[in-house]
C-alpha cells in the first residue's frame, strides 16, 4: 500500500465509511465520486493506494475470481488487482 497524505488519509476515511455505509457491492466509484464532490480518478487513486479495488460495483465476478485464484499461489503480493479497476474504467 503506498502511504497517502492526511489530506488523502482523511478522504480515504470518508470513501471508507460511505462504502461500509452502502456496501462495496452496491456502490459504484463515480456514486462515490458524486456524493464526495471529488473526481473519479482521485476515487480510483485511493482504492488503489488503500488496496481497496476490486471491491466496488462494477467489479466483474470473472475478475474477483481471477484476483483469488492469484493470491492462493501466492502472487496476490505482486499482482496489484486495483490495475484492474482503472483497465476497467478506461474502457
């Protein structure tokens, strides 16, 4: 996890509990964008940061089971999955 700044950690919080809130599964990174008033690709740096990709709405069930299969062979340390999240909001 890289560290963020207080700024970041504060914003990171505020991502963290909105998610908890509403459930990872039911929340969308721009839902948490809008509600935040920041943008979608700082919502996406965080996750990145924290390790928390993957976790949001949009996550496809095929990419959570290949981010699994991963960590079980002990690559989830050098396979950052939140790469993913930001693939996938690109396209």
């Amino acid at each position: 996890m890289t560290k963020l700044g207080p700024k970041r950690e504060a914003l990171a919080y505020r991502i963290w509990t909105m998610a908890q809130r509403r459930g990872w599964e039911n929340i969308t990174q721009q839902d948490i964008a809008d509600e935040l008033r920041i943008s979608a690709g700082s919502v996406s740096q965080i996750l990145i940061a924290k390790g928390w990709g993957g976790r949001t709405a949009g996550t496809t069930d095929e990419r959570r089971e290949h981010t699994s299969q991963l960590a079980a062979k002990g690559r989830g340390a050098r396979f950052d999955t939140n790469i993913l999240d930001v693939v996938e909001m690109m396209r």
